[in-house]
C-alpha cells in the first residue's frame, strides 16, 4: 500500500494566474480620467506601434480576441470559396472556425510527439493546386520548424497565417514568432504571455493587408461623408482604450515576463524529468528554447491510469489542471461542413488529446506551489 503523502494541503492552486503590473494600473487610471475608454483612444494606437515594433513588422492591428485576428487575417487575404486552407489537426477550434465559416475547406495535419506541433514535411506533402494558405499554428512551447515551408510556400504563392497565439515573445532562429506570416495573429486573453484581459492582434508588414485588417475589425465603414454605407461585411472586433492601455504596460515588462515563464518551465522540468510514467517537453530544440506558454504532462500510452483519473486526483489536492486541445477530425461543430476524409486519420493528434494535460503555469504560480504540484504529480503517476 502506498504511504500517504505528507503535504501541507494547499486549498486551491488555479491553472492560470496572471500578473498585473503597476504601469497596468496606472495606464487605466489615465483612461479613467480622461474618458477615453472605447477603441478611438490614444492606447489603441500606442500599442499597436509598440507591439509591432517589438515583432520587427511594420503594422498593427489590434482586434478583440485571437479568435477574430485568425478571422480578419484569413477574410483580408481575399482567397476564392471552396480553395484548401492547411491548419493543425490538434490546436483551438479558433483554427478551424475562421476556415470554414468563410466556406474554405480546412486540411488536418498531423502532430509531432516531439514537440507537439504539426509535422512540417506532412505539411507540404498536403500542398496542392487548390492550397491556398497555410495557418501555421505554434503550439504549447514550441515554435513549427517551418523553414522549407515557407521556402515552398512562397514558391508557389501560397499565403501563410502565422498564428503565434501562445508565442508573444518567442523567437525561431533568432527572428520573433510572429514576424513570420504574410499575416500573423497573437491573443491577450489572461493566460497568454502579455494580457489585456481578451484581445489580440494581427501584424504585417502589407500595407494592402493592414488597410483591410483595419476595415474588417471596425464593420467595413465607409470613408467620409459615406461613412454609414459600408464597403464589406465586417465586425466589430474592435480591442477597448482600457484594454489597451494595460497591454502597453505588460509590454513594458516583457523581459521579467519571458524570464519568469521560463524559471516556470525549468522548475517543473527539473522535478519531473525522472518520472518515467510521463512525458514532458525538452527545454529547448534546436531552432529555440521553449517558452513555456503552459506546463503540459503527456501521460505514456499503456499507463493504467487514465488522464481523466490523475486529473480528479490533481484536483483533489486542490490543484486545477486543463486538458490538451481536441482534435479537430472529432469536433462536434465542425462534423456537418463534412470536410475531414474520413479515411485519414491523426494518430497523434488524438494521443496528444486523450493523455494530455497542462498544469499551473500562470505568471503568478508560485515556486512553492510547483514544488507542490510535482510532488504529488510524482506519487499519483508513480
Ligand atoms: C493557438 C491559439 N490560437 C488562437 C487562440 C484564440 O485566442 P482567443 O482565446 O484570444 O480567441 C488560442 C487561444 O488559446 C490559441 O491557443
């Protein structure tokens, strides 16, 4: 019979907790004052400069959520209904979404257990004459190896959206992710590096592309005295002046934040490296040092215990823990587009989904509660 854990029982350890900064506080303070809280104030723009500039792109657009960047990305780059667009099989329904609400047939890749991301020669071998994007997702840690594909892609004039959701701040071969795309796509909902709360933003260095991002994000207005005749069918996905302002003030912390993310990564690393009833991420590749957007635990295949029985028990400790993503081939949503073969399959798409989970990897995770977390992660899968 197995020793009952000696641990002080902490009560509640969320999966994310984030981290407001005093230039957060004070940038909204300044909206307050001065009544400037819809997207028409000065942050909006302040941030998008700043944002890009960060990436090394040369617009920004800020938009409410990851999800309506995806969205706006994909409509701006004007692709003919019915033309294939590649995504991951394993990533946020968001990828999938903007694909096929604009009547685009989405094409699954497959992932790569080393670093969970899609296989970049599946990728390509999927091209075809009806390619016309590629939605290059970064998942969990890592960024896609994606050199040949972008070298193949521009090749043959296919688009790449650059969907760097989970990857403010992290580099591939010492370039920011995001800088990547003919369009990329970041989120601030509050588990993401930067937050403001909900919200995201698209860059590019396309001017063409930067004009459409912005029409589409405010209901396609039109221009001046025809301002309420509108030239597309837009949306409101417009990012607040508040929402702003404490994303100008995460941005200015950006280096703790990165630093901290990564001593997150490293502590969990150290203390369940060992266990050999898991499966945890490298710390680095190498075309980048993982940035460790969450912790994930991928249990091993013929483990007795099932994700959903270590998950239960994490809780009942008091420790909140979110399972991988869903694999789009089994979406419920998705089924009546009736796009995915179903001949083809996605082994590790659904291996990553049923045995994997992430922990507490917020900003504001403490180093105790890791200790914490590993501790009993260690004796439950033991
Ligand atoms: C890879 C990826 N893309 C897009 C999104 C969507 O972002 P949002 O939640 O801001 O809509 C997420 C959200 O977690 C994500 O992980």
């Amino acid at each position: 019979m197995k020793k009952k854990l000696k641990l002080k029982k902490i009560k509640f350890i969320p999966v994310n907790t984030p981290v407001i900064f005093k230039e957060d506080k004070k940038n909204v303070n300044i909206c307050l004052k001065t009544n400037w809280l819809s997207s028409e104030g000065n942050f909006v723009k302040e941030f998008e400069k700043k944002f890009s500039k960060y990436n090394n792109r040369k617009y920004g657009i800020a938009v409410s959520s990851g999800t309506a960047a995806l969205e706006i990305s994909l409509k701006s780059l004007n692709i003919k209904k019915g033309s294939e667009v590649i995504i991951p099989a394993f990533s946020i329904i968001s990828t999938a979404l903007c694909v096929v609400k604009l009547g685009l047939k989405p094409i699954l890749v497959d992932s790569d257990l080393k670093n969970w991301n899609m296989i970049p020669n599946d990728i390509i071998k999927k091209i075809n004459k009806r390619t016309k994007a590629i939605i290059i997702t970064h998942i969990y840690g890592f960024p896609v190896d994606m050199n040949n594909v972008l070298k193949i892609a521009k090749q043959k004039k296919i688009k790449i959206v650059e969907d760097a959701a989970e990857m403010i701040g992290q580099k591939y071969k010492n370039k920011n992710c995001g800088s990547f795309g003919d369009v990329s796509t970041f989120s601030f909902y509050a588990n993401k590096h930067i937050t403001t709360g909900e919200g995201g933003m698209i860059l590019t260095n396309d001017r063409k592309i930067n004009l459409k991002c912005k029409s589409l994000r405010n209901l396609c207005f039109g221009i001046g005295k025809k301002r309420f005749n509108h030239d597309d069918i837009g949306w409101n996905y417009r990012m607040s002046n508040i929402q702003a302002a404490i994303g100008c003030g995460q941005l200015k912390n950006i280096s703790w934040i990165l630093k901290r993310k990564r001593g997150i990564g490293k502590r969990y690393h150290s203390q369940l490296k060992n266990n050999p009833k898991i499966i945890i991420q490298n710390l680095k590749t190498t075309y980048a040092k993982n940035i460790f957007w969450v912790f994930g635990v991928l249990l091993k295949e013929k483990l007795k215990i099932s994700r959903d029985e270590v998950v239960s028990k994490l809780n009942r400790y008091g420790i909140q823990t979110r399972n991988f993503f869903y694999p789009m081939n089994k979406q419920n949503a998705l089924k009546k587009f009736k796009v995915f073969n179903k001949k083809e399959v996605y082994p590790n798409a659904e291996y990553l989904s049923a045995k994997g989970f992430y922990l507490p990897s917020g900003l504001g995770t403490k180093n105790y509660e890791i200790d914490y977390i590993c501790k009993i992660l260690n004796r439950i899968v033991s």
